[in-house]
C-alpha cells in the first residue's frame, strides 16, 4: 500500500493543535497538550497500534482540559481520515480484549465511513487524577465522526479506574493495529461488497 502519513492543524479560539500520523511506524510518540493522563492514553494507542504521532495542543486548560480533549480527538481523526486513503488493500475490521490486573476491556472497530460509537463504560470514579473521566467519551466522539469510523467500546470489568481506561487505550491501539493492516489477499481490492468506504 502507498505511504499512510498525514499532518493536520485545527486552530480555534479555544485550541490550537498539530497532529502528524505515520500509520505503518513503530509507536513512537512526541506529544505536548498540557494534559498529562491523556498524554499516557496516547501513548498506548501509539506503542500498541505501531503508529508513529507528532502531537502539538495548547489550549484554555486554564477553564479547564475539555476543549484541548475533545478537539485533539477531532483533529487525530482528521488525521486518520486522511492518512488511510481510499482503503483499499486494508483490513478494515479490528477488535482487542485487553486486561490489566482487574480491569478487562474489549474494542471494536469498523473504518465503514460512517461515524458512530457504541460506549459502554462505568468508571469507578469520576477523575483520575485531576483528569475529568467523562472526557473521554469526548475524545472517542470526536475521533469516530471525523475519522469516519464505527467503534464499540466495552469495560467488561475493573475496580480501578486508571486500569479501565488504560485497557480501553491500550485495546483501542490493538484494534487499530488490526484494522489498519494490509491484507495480501486484498491488494488493491476495496473491503466492502459495496465497491466503496
């Protein structure tokens, strides 16, 4: 497949973020958005999903991490959207059990094109942290409808927090991983009966 790279910027008067994406890397990470737990997410999606992130956020963190959460899933899809091109040759489907300790979560992911996230998590506690948990129910909205992706999202277990969200990051990486491969069997074929994503 032809090379999967993307660089995106998404200026606002509450943020403004820069995102370059290597799909096919090696999960190396370079990231500053002020947000330190976050931080930690992404790091799992890059060192489990082999993919190589360049991340650059400043945002009003000052009010508090929300908009800098929500706009980095926003743009990160914008990313993904754009470095996997027009899909063909590619797994497209992905799914990851991971646990740690306790805590067991499942991923599901479809690049369908047609956005939407099915979400079923109950975190233990409502911040990790000083990290708000129910931003991340923004990241992962803001990734799906501008990625174009359909992805389940599932805690099966836990009683710590840090370790439901990691499984869920950690999982999410995995999943992508899988759908992004290439399938040989697929070289040059488009995924779907439809002819298109």
């Amino acid at each position: 497949m032809a090379e999967r790279t993307a660089s995106v910027e998404r200026n606002t008067l509450e943020t403004q973020i820069k995102v370059s994406v290597n799909l096919d890397g090696t999960g190396q990470l370079n990231i500053d958005t002020g947000v330190p737990f976050l931080e930690h997410m992404i790091d799992q999606i890059a060192r489990h999903g082999l993919i190589d992130m360049d991340i650059v956020a400043k945002g009003d963190n000052h009010i508090d991490d929300h908009h800098t959460v929500e706009d980095l899933g926003i743009t990160l899809g914008q990313a993904f959207a754009k470095a996997v091109g027009d899909k063909k040759g590619m797994t497209r489907y992905g799914h990851a059990y991971v646990p740690l300790d306790e805590a067991l979560s499942r991923v599901v992911i479809d690049f369908s094109g047609r956005p939407g996230l099915f979400m079923d998590v109950e975190y233990t506690r409502a911040s990790i942290g000083r990290f708000d948990t129910q931003l991340f129910s923004e990241f992962f909205h803001g990734f799906v409808n501008h990625a174009g992706v359909t992805m389940h999202i599932d805690n099966l277990k836990g009683y710590n927090a840090h370790h439901q969200a990691e499984t869920i990051f950690k999982a999410f990486g995995r999943a992508l991983r899988m759908a992004l491969a290439e399938d040989p069997r697929m070289a040059g074929m488009m995924p779907s009966t439809k002819g298109s994503l």
